[in-house]
C-alpha cells in the first residue's frame, strides 16, 4: 500500500508539472503570436511606388488565416491570407491612388486553382489600365495560366531563356473501379441524369461517351473563351493562335516572342532598368516595391453610409454538420442569412457561392434560407469556380446569378452510393460480422452486407423523389418550364458561357459586378459593403485549426501528393447517402 501511494503520488506531481508545462507553453506561444500580429504597425507608401503582385498560392475567394502546405506545430506558416475580395479591391485601388506609378505582375510560379479566380484579377488589372500607368509582366517559365493573366498587361517580357506554355487545355479523370476490385468492395451506386458521373470513377475504368461529350464541350468553352480574349489583347487571330497551340508551335520564349505573343526577350537585370526608366524621376533610383499583401494594409479613407450590401461567403462542400471556414454546413450560413434578413442597414445580398455541392438536405436547407431573405431584399449570387449541383441547388431561387465565363455549374442530378464492404473485411482481414434487429431491414444502410432488391428500390425512389423537387426548385427559381430544365438537367455541367445561354445564369461577370447589380436593384448609390461570416481573429483561427484540423494535417503529411486521392474517394464514401454533387473532382491544365 505504501508503494501504491508513492507511485500514485509521483503520477499526480508529474500530470500537476505537464499541465503547468502546457498551459505556460500556451501562455508563451500566445505572447509570441501577439507580438508577431502587432509588429506590422502602420502601413504607409512612397510616392513613385511600383505594385508587386506574386500569385504563388491557391487564391482563396477571402482573405483569411490559413495553414501553409508545410503547417506544422511551430505554427511557421500560419500566416494570413490574400484572397480574391481583397486583390480585386486592392488592384482597383490603385488606379486611383497618385503614389502607385504601375504595376509589376511576375509571371513565374504562378499557382491559382481556378481560370475563373485568373478572370476576376485579369479584369482587375484590365480596370487598372484605365489609368494610363503600366502594367509590366516578366517570366522566366511562363504557365497558359499564367500568360492568360499577363495578356492583360501593357507589355510582356520574357528572359530569353525560358519555357512558355501554349499547349492548350486538358482534362483527365481518376478511376478507382480496379482498386475496389481488388480489396474486394462492391460500390453499390444510384443516380439520376444520364450525366450524373460522380459515380463513374467507381463503376468503370473510363469515360463514359455522354461524360466524354460534357467534359469535352467542358474544356472546348474554356479554350474557346481564353483563345479569344488573348486575340484581342494582342492582336492575334484566333485561328492564328490555335494553329500554334495546337501544333506545339510555342515552345519557349523565343517561339513566344516569334508568334508576338511576347513583347521582347529581356534577362531580369534588363527588365528592371527598364521598368526604371517608368518609375522612377532620372531612370537611375531604385524602384520601390511595395507587395499586395502589404499595399492592402494601407489605411484608406472611406466614406460612411448606413446603406449596406452584405456579401455572404459559402465554398467547399456542402455536409450535414455545422460548416466552417473550409465547407458550407447548415447552421453557419443559416446563420448569416438570418443575421442579414434582420439587419435593416442592409439593402441587399450578394451570395458567394463556391462548391461543387454534397448534402441534398442541407442543400435543401439552404435553397429555404436564401428564398426567405429573397422576400426581405434582393440577393444576388456571385458564382466563383464552381457552382454546381447543390452549389446551383442553393443559387436558384436568387433574383440574379452572376458567372464567370468558366465558372463550372449546372450539374442538376442526384446520386447515391453504399459501399458493400462484406468482401473486403471477410477473404482480406478475415474478419466477420453477424447481427440482430427489429425489421428486416433496420440495418438497411450497414456496409457490410450487400443491399437486397427491395432495399435498392427505395433508395432508387428517393433518389427520385430528391431528384424531382431539384427540377422544381430550378422550374420554380428561373422561371422556366419543367420540360425545358429536364433538357438542362440530367446532371450536365455547364461553363459559365453557355449556362447562360441555357437561361441556368443570368449575367456574366464576377464579384464586382455582382455587387453593382444588387446595388441597382436595391435602389441605392452609396453603401459599403459588409461581408460574412465574420472573420475569425488569429487566436480563435489557430485553434479551430489545432483542434479540428490537426488529423487532417497529419493525413497529408503521412499520404503525400497520394492524398489527393484519397481525399476523391473519401468525399463521396463518407458524405451523405444522398447527394447532389459535382460528378468528379478535376482540374484544367
């Protein structure tokens, strides 16, 4: 007994010092944050300054805090975020302001995930140019994404020894159907629409004809679209730049720079004493920088109004839980809708919306919230990359929806799937599962039997069913004819451009424009714009991301670029049985 008091003694001592350890741990971290967030100070700007603009990160449509992709417990790359709303609203800033003389856009490492997020700046920069200053671009190895952005600049310089991409766009798809073959597991899929293809990276191993034919007519309305606003910034003809692009004409800086496609060939020591000789009085002083990032903290005067546009914010799937900053739940946004139905400062509502959907109910939810406001004041969706499924689902019933011309929406369809795991865990692990229940079938939904013939017919049935009232919330929000959505419908995904002449969009353009349309429906000339959620300060961000957050990075960490697909099959096995959702996850390249 004595021995168990001194042992149980030692362990109480040595749990008193590890909690003191962490909580003085905690208190010392937060002291060192503070200072690190309080150390900026006053922003301020030279006259003559020159504004840098690096795009080398995903641009989120909202600044905030962010975890880097190396995010560790040193907490080294928590860092606060430039997001689109605050580029474009710095980038148009500019014009006006006597100390910026132009602008300095570096082509290299360019890495922004969306052509649409690449519109919303070029336009920025198109709005800029209004001015009369310069816009410079300057590359070494020049991505299509990244000339796209720089065709709306003055000039474009590239070194002379350099790689230029004019390839043209791309799609590819990732299919799992062999893997779940041999681990032994049966996806036991339902759909809707005969372009509901979320399922098909788990029921073949290729495209489907109807699948190939929208991801075709996909990627051909992006190039088209691209092709034609760089032919008129530079004053090439269409058919003149696909030829090249489609022949690998363009290969470097000097095939860029043969087919005018760039100004002139200039090492970067060159470039800047040319850059100097439009920034600087004599040509001969050094430029001065000043970064986006930093030129966005520059104190700037607005005028005060009571009037108010709110712009509410909602990207990432759409789950049946609370939501956050990374996905659309039901209680966050419901929240701020109903936070902005009572706030009658507020004269109208700008819905951003980017996702490629998830939950049919929380879908549902939301398609409620946004036609209660729409009673109190006019609200307007902003479509960002993508607004498809039940990111159109929620859209709908807004008075205007607003797109970019590759912006990715429509996908009107609802699908369903089960895993049947039964295989998998009896011949691979060994492992058995034996049951009771009150009906036959209580345990309809368990993954580790397979479903029967009735079961699968009432899942067909809702499916249905959640597919139907779909079509009639879109009937009902774009006033158009049942038959006439169903021609849409069937879970085909549109670009921006022709869902508009589909009548699914009613405008095309981005945030601004978005904003300048609820602003004339509400009647109003001055008004500031507020935006929601409201942002979290670093210590709340900090640890909502140690606390909610930390598996995820660990995943990463442990699985590698393997993640990304990981992460494709764990967005559909464990979300919501119903779901209307973007049929698959992909980039353009």
């Amino acid at each position: 007994m004595k021995e168990f008091f001194k042992y149980a003694l030692a362990s109480f001592v040595g749990g008193i010092f590890a909690f003191a350890f962490i909580i003085f741990g905690v208190i010392l971290f937060m002291l060192v944050l503070t200072a690190m967030f309080s150390s900026e100070g006053k922003v301020t700007i030279s006259p003559n300054s020159v504004l840098k603009i690096e795009l080398n990160y995903d641009v989120p449509d909202r600044s905030g805090y962010y975890p880097g992709s190396e995010f560790g417990f040193d907490f080294s790359s928590f860092q606060e975020t430039l997001g689109l709303n605050d580029i474009i609203r710095t980038i148009r800033r500019a014009k006006s302001d006597e100390n910026i003389k132009g602008i300095y856009l570096d082509l290299d490492n360019i890495y922004i995930g969306s052509y649409s997020t690449v519109e919303e700046i070029r336009n920025a920069l198109k709005y800029f140019k209004e001015s009369g200053k310069f816009i410079f671009a300057h590359g070494t190895n020049v991505s299509f994404r990244a000339y796209y952005l720089a065709s709306a600049a003055d000039k474009i310089f590239l070194a002379p020894k350099g790689m230029f991409d004019f390839r043209g766009l791309s799609i590819e798809m990732t299919f799992f159907k062999k893997t779940l073959d041999k681990l032994g597991i049966e996806a036991q899929i339902f759909k809707s629409g005969k372009y509901k293809s979320a399922v098909e990276i788990f029921e073949s191993d290729k495209l489907s004809e109807a699948n190939r034919k929208q991801l075709s007519d996909l990627v051909n309305s992006y190039y088209n679209y691209l092709l034609s606003e760089i032919s008129a910034s530079r004053g090439i003809g269409f058919e003149e730049l696909h030829r090249a692009a489609d022949n690998g004409f363009v290969k470097n800086s000097m095939d860029a720079f043969n087919f005018k496609l760039a100004d002139s060939l200039l090492y970067f020591d060159e470039f800047i004493s040319l850059m100097k000789q439009y920034s600087t009085e004599d040509g001969s002083q050094e430029i001065k920088y000043i970064s986006l990032p930093k030129y966005s903290k520059v104190p700037v005067k607005e005028t005060y109004s009571k009037n108010r546009i709110a712009i509410i914010y909602a990207a990432g799937d759409i789950i049946e839980g609370k939501g956050g900053s990374q996905n659309i739940g039901r209680e966050n946004i419901s929240k701020e809708f109903k936070r902005v139905r009572e706030n009658k400062n507020i004269k109208a509502v700008v819905f951003r919306v980017n996702s490629g959907g998830g939950s049919a109910f929380t879908s549902d939810a939301l398609w409620r919230e946004l036609s209660l406001t729409r009673k109190e004041k006019p609200v307007i969706v902003s479509m960002g990359s993508m607004a498809a499924s039940g990111g159109y689902y929620i859209s709908c019933p807004a008075d205007s929806i607003v797109a970019n011309p590759t912006t990715l929406t429509g996908s009107i369809g609802v699908f369903g799937i089960i895993p049947n795991t039964k295989n998998f865990f009896d011949d691979k692990l060994g492992i058995t599962f034996d049951r009771v229940k009150t009906g036959r079938h209580s345990d309809m939904f368990t993954l580790t039997r397979p479903l029967t013939s009735f079961e699968k017919n009432l899942i067909v049935e809702e499916i249905d069913s959640i597919y139907s009232t779909f079509l009639q919330r879109v009937s009902a929000g774009r006033n158009m004819a049942m038959n006439e959505v169903e021609k849409i419908a069937q879970g085909r995904i549109w670009s921006g451009i022709d869902a508009k002449k589909t009548g699914l969009v009613d405008e095309i353009g981005g945030l601004i424009e978005a904003v300048e349309i609820a602003a004339a429906k509400s009647n109003i000339d001055n008004y500031q714009i507020v935006e929601y959620p409201f942002r979290k300060n670093p210590f709340d961000k900090l640890f909502e991301i140690i606390f909610s957050e930390t598996e995820l990075y660990f995943t990463k960490l442990k699985l590698g670029e393997a993640y990304t697909y990981y992460e494709r099959i764990a967005k559909i096995l464990n979300n919501s049985i119903y779901q209307t959702k973007l049929p698959f996850d992909f980039t353009v390249d």
